[in-house]
C-alpha cells in the first residue's frame, strides 16, 4: 500500500553560479578546455578567450568548417553562432528530498494442503502358478548337448527369461514337461521349455550330469514364487486368491496446514544525506546535417570548435529532481490463506495363484 504523506521536508537549491570561485570563472580557453578527449565543465560558465589550435590544428579546423558551412536546406533553422552559444551551455542540477510516514502492510500467507484420493482400476490382474512337486521329478541337471528334436523343444517363447520366469512360462504351456535355463549367455539369461521330461536319472538328456543349474522339470520347486512357498508336505489349494493392494497412506484429517512466517518486521527509516549537486553540460541536439558526428569519438572536436567560434554561452539552467523517502512509524498484516491440492492414487491389485498339475 502507499502511504500518505504526513509531512515534507525541502532541501532548499543552491545556485552554484555563485558556488564557483571566481577566479575558475574566467580561466584562458587553451589551457582549461583544449584537451577535447577531458573537456574542462566549468569552464563555460562565463566568457573565455579563443587559444591559437583555433587557426593550427588541421583537425579542428576542419571540424569548425563544419559547424559554419551548413548545407542551404539547414540555413533556415540553424546559425552556427547561435547554435554553439547552446551548445557550450551548462546546466546545474540539485536534488530535493520529501520525507513521508506511512504505516506498512505485511501479508502473513498459510498454504493447506489437501489431498483427494483416485483409484486406478485399469491394473490387470496377474496369474502366477504353484506346481505340485511329484515323486520322480528330476531337478537340477547339466549337459553340453541339446537335441530340440529328441527332447521336443517348444520355439513358441522367447528366450530371454530368468530362472523364476521360465518355470512360469512352462507351467502357462500345458505340454511343457521340462525347461532349461542358461545365465552365461551374452544377453544374460536364457530361456528354453521342452515338451519331453527328462525322464528317470534325465535318461532322455544327452550326456547328464547330475547337481547341476541347467535342467529342471516343471514341478521342481527351486524357482518358485514366494507365494507358492507353503509347506512341500501338503500341497497347496487348487486355487487361492491373495490381495496385494498398494500401500497408500490415507490420512484421517483431510487437510494439513503449513505456516511460513512473515518477513522481518521493518525498522524506521530516516531520510538519508542528500545526493551531491553537480554541474554537467547540455546535450544539445546536433543539426540534421552533423548527425554523423553524434557518437563521442567522431564529434569530441564540436566542444572546442564551438569554443572557437563564440567566447560565452548562454546562463547556466537549472534542474532539480525531488525523492520521496518514506519513515515506516508502524505496520500491520494481513493473513492470506492458499489452497494446494495433492491425487492420491490407489491402485487395487489382485494376484490369483493357482496349483499347476504334474
């Protein structure tokens, strides 16, 4: 909010004509201002006297040539004399200060938060099966040889499944007798199901060795899921149906409130010393036709070419800017509270575990 001012203090102008000592009133022209890459400031601001680079530098008279030969189209609107007498002025310039009390306003915000909660009921439900371990299951065999035609390989799966992956594969394919499982491949595991068992002692695997990682029939029990790991005494159900759903925090109070405190309260403030008066000359605007000679480096010769011409500007003008600086005599706040709101997705799951049949 903008508070209203309850008083104003005015810091009064200087007039820095007569702030000037009197001896840089009138200083000699060739010795103050010729320098054209530091032009002297104060050195307008009465008359001065023409140094002899008026009529020996090249370069300077080639830039009063300029400013006295305007083109006939600029005659009716620019002198040069009158131009530079503009030019060369001064202008001083102060600043005042307006001091203002107010009271200030704070904004105490609180966010709650709120939560709405969203069930996902596109989940498919998963199938995962328990097999029935038999009484001459052959588990845990290697060989060097695979024969797909003896053993009846089955080349409708792919083959890159881990060990827990292709028993449940060969147990979804009811002719799946057996599978083989090989981790040493370049793609990492691989998976093959085969329609023949391995028989007693793997009688139908080429070259077998027994307490191996490689042959399994599908009722063997080493890479079953945790869920089917019951008791091997009594087999599992035909069919269980096991709830997993996801574990999502409901919280009892639908909302939760989270204060951010306000800003430090503000100190009093003074009004501060006032800025330096200075002195700076005008920016007269060039006349169309010396346009090109706008930018510092092509027009630092204008200032002592029209020094050269004339031997006084005109009055130093004055400028003043005034500053509001505000004293804070006490504040207040107000609280401002802001929703934001939380989805909370559930997603109930159900996993039907069935018993496979040896």
């Amino acid at each position: 909010m903008s508070p209203s001012p309850s008083f104003f203090v005015i810091v009064a102008l200087v007039d820095l004509v007569h702030a000037i000592p009197l001896d840089q009133k009138h200083q000699a022209r060739q010795a103050s201002i010729w320098n054209p890459l530091s032009p002297c400031a104060s050195c307008f601001r009465s008359s001065w006297t023409q140094g002899p680079e008026c009529t020996t530098n090249t370069i300077l008279q080639s830039t009063i040539s300029r400013v006295l030969n305007p083109p006939a189209s600029e005659t009716s609107t620019y002198t040069p004399t009158k131009w530079c007498t503009d030019y060369l002025r001064q202008t001083d310039w102060a600043t005042s200060y307006a001091t203002s009390s107010g009271v200030s306003t704070y904004t105490s915000w609180t966010i709650t938060h709120l939560f709405v909660t969203v069930t996902d009921l596109d989940h498919p439900t998963s199938t995962m099966f328990c097999p029935i371990p038999s009484s001459g299951m052959e588990c845990g065999w290697d060989s060097n040889t695979v024969a797909p035609i003896e053993q009846g390989e089955d080349w409708s799966i792919e083959h890159y499944y881990n060990p827990e992956e292709c028993q449940q594969v060969c147990l979804e394919h009811k002719l799946c007798r057996a599978y083989r499982i090989d981790g040493n491949t370049q793609n990492g595991w691989s998976c093959e199901i085969f329609n023949v068992g391995l028989g007693r002692n793997a009688s139908n695997v080429i070259n077998p060795t027994a307490s191996g990682s490689q042959w399994w029939d599908r009722n063997c029990l080493a890479h079953i899921p945790t869920a089917c790991r019951q008791s091997t005494r009594t087999p599992p159900p035909i069919s269980t149906t096991i709830s997993d759903p996801a574990i999502v925090t409901d919280p009892t109070d639908p909302t939760a409130t989270t204060s951010t405190p306000a800003s430090a309260r503000p100190t009093i403030t003074t009004a501060p010393t006032a800025v330096p008066r200075g002195l700076s000359k005008r920016d007269a605007p060039l006349p169309p036709y010396m346009s090109d000679l706008s930018y510092f480096w092509s027009g630092m010769y204008l200032t002592p070419a029209c020094s050269c011409l004339i031997s006084s500007a005109l009055p130093p003008a004055k400028s003043t800017s005034t500053r509001t600086v505000t004293s804070w005599t006490a504040s207040t706040t107000v609280s401002t509270t802001y929703e934001d709101w939380f989805t909370v997705t559930t997603t109930p799951r159900e996993t039907t575990v069935y018993s496979s049949i040896n």
